[in-house]
C-alpha cells in the first residue's frame, strides 16, 4: 500500500507577485491584455516596475497559491517549484514554508533569477499578469520526486508550466507515476493564451492522464474553439471524467459522468481584486474532494475560497479557511 502523506501535491511556477493598482491607460501604453497573463523579458519586466507605483510583493504562482488554500483548509500539501538561490527566491520559500505547504526544492544557483509576476488591478478588480520567467519553467524530471507524488491523493499541475519541453516532460513522468501508484492527476488550464499555445498537447494530455479538470470558461471555450459553453462542457466531459469550470459571476459547473452540478458564487461585499480567484476555487474543490467530500460541498468549498480571496488584494487567503467554511455551515 502507498504511503499517504499529502491530500494534494502541486507542480507548477515558483513565482514572486508583485501586485499594485493602475488604470486602463496604463495598459495600454505597455501593450498588457486585460485579464490575461502574457510573458514578457527581463527589459520589459524592469520597465513596467519602473512606471507603477507602490507595490505589495508575496509569494505566488498558480499551483503554489492552490497548495497554500489547501493548508489553510486544514488539508496537507507539497509544492514542487524551482527558485534560484537570490532573495525572491529566499522569500517565496519562506512564505510557502510558513503557510504549511512543504516545499523541498533546492535553490539553484548561477543561472536565471527567480520568477516574477507583476499582477496589475485596474479599478474594476481585474489583474493583468506580465510574468518573467526566470528559472521557474527549468524545472524538469530531475525536479519531480517520484516519492511525494506516490505519497498523494492528488497530483496537481499548472497549466502555465507547459511552456517549456523540458516542464512537458515533467508534467507527463508525474502523471506516469501518479497513475502507477493509483494516484489522481489535475490539471488546470490556467489561461486563454496559454491553451492557445498548446492546444493540441493539452487535449491529447488531458485524454490520456487527467482524472480532475480545472478551466474557466474563456479557457474551455479556447481549448475546444468554440463560442458555445455548453459545447465546450460537452466536449470535455467526453474526454475527462470530472471538470470544474468556473464562469466567474455565474459561480461554476461541475460535470462528471451522469451528473451536472450547478454551484452559485458566495457573496462577497466588495470586488478589489481578482488574483488567484481559480486558484482557491482549485484549492477548496481539490481539498473536498481528497477528503471525501461530495462534488457539491467541494464546489461549495470552492466558491468559499474564491470569494475570500477576490475581497483583498492578493493571491493567499488572509483568514482560516477552515474556519471561514464552519461559519457558513460547511465543516472539512
């Protein structure tokens, strides 16, 4: 029998965000999408810092965000990123140590710095995402230990680590250990471009590996290429067998085989700011479902952890989750 160590094991970028306020003109004179991530080179990255104003720096990435929700839901949680061994890299390790998510990764040093996201939020709550790399997508199978993934319920992987061959690689030896050890393997999609730019690996990925799927709609609709939700949910459930597709204020839709779960959005008082609102969505629904919880509690969790985390800046929950679930009737 496998050793059961953690509900939930993440692979995904080790990034530092660097999160502050601007208006839409901003945007447009460095040329950043709203409401997308785009990756852009150290120059660039240096000259968008240079024009904002005062910034919070913290911890971030997708799956690393995800683990972090975990822990707070009383869940435990392993990240697999890679940093370098410069002070971003000191302070991502620190802070995801700290929120009770192991992380064993070695600092390397001598090569790229570490990843950094400079997460931009307009007025209406919107982030805007110009990302800088660094050493995050370096990782590869050398980085995956087959142990931790044997030791979880759940192996978790952030669609934005798909950009390099060498991540691809890892992503597909710890999906081949995972389905050895009788694990389950997630995948989010993480954002419309990057579904644009590995459309076909990703559907053939989630054909053959993937148990739990995790898109909003713009990303289901772009991995399918079509306008239709429903088409694209249809699509999905023909290729995976439990997909989470949250449809921002229209809460989210759970669809396995023979079943479709309709989850509202928990209300929040105030919209400030959007980061990380599908990663803790991922991380209630993951967190219920390595529990033992039925799709609909886990979605409810879901949307709890989302809505916390959209009322303040910043992609980590600032209260217990665990606790803020049992005052709205939902126990872990």
């Amino acid at each position: 029998m496998n050793d059961t160590r953690y509900d939930v094991i993440g692979i995904g970028n080790a990034i530092v965000d660097i999160i502050g306020r601007c208006d839409e003109d901003f945007l447009a004179k460095h040329d950043a999408p709203k409401g997308h991530m785009r990756l852009v080179d150290a120059d660039t990255i240096s000259q968008i810092y240079a024009d904002m104003g005062p910034a919070v720096e913290i911890s971030g990435g997708s799956a690393a965000n995800t683990l972090v929700g975990v822990s707070s839901f009383g869940g435990k949680g392993a990240f697999i990123g890679k940093v370098a061994g410069d002070d971003f890299g000191k302070v991502f390790a620190h802070d995801i140590r700290a929120a009770g998510v192991d992380f064993n990764s070695k600092a390397v040093d001598g090569k790229d710095p570490t990843s950094r996201c400079l997460v931009l939020v307009t007025p209406d709550g919107e982030r805007t995402m110009s990302t800088y790399l660094g050493i995050s997508t370096d990782i590869d199978d050398g980085e995956v230990d087959p142990d931790a993934i044997k030791a979880a319920k759940i192996v978790y992987l952030e669609g934005y680590l798909f950009d390099r061959p060498d991540a691809k690689a890892a992503f597909r030896q710890a999906v081949s250990i995972a389905k050895g050890a009788g694990r389950k393997v997630a995948l989010t999609l993480s954002d419309g471009f990057c579904v644009d730019r590995h459309r076909g690996e990703f559907v053939e990925l989630i054909r053959d590996g993937i148990d739990i799927l995790f898109a909003n709609e713009d990303e289901i609709k772009s991995l399918y290429e079509t306008d239709d939700f429903e088409a694209a949910a249809t699509r999905a459930l023909a290729d995976t067998e439990l997909a989470a597709l949250t449809r921002s204020a229209k809460g989210s839709v759970i669809i396995s085989k023979g079943e479709r779960i309709e989850v509202p959005v928990d209300p929040v008082s105030e919209l400030v700011d959007t980061t990380g609102a599908g990663d803790l969505y991922a991380a209630g629904f993951l967190y219920g479902i390595s529990n033992g919880h039925d799709l609909q509690t886990a979605g409810r969790l879901g949307s709890i952890a989302a809505s916390e985390v959209i009322s303040h800046m910043g992609a980590r929950p600032e209260v217990a989750l665990a606790e803020l679930a049992k005052t709205k009737g939902v126990t872990g």
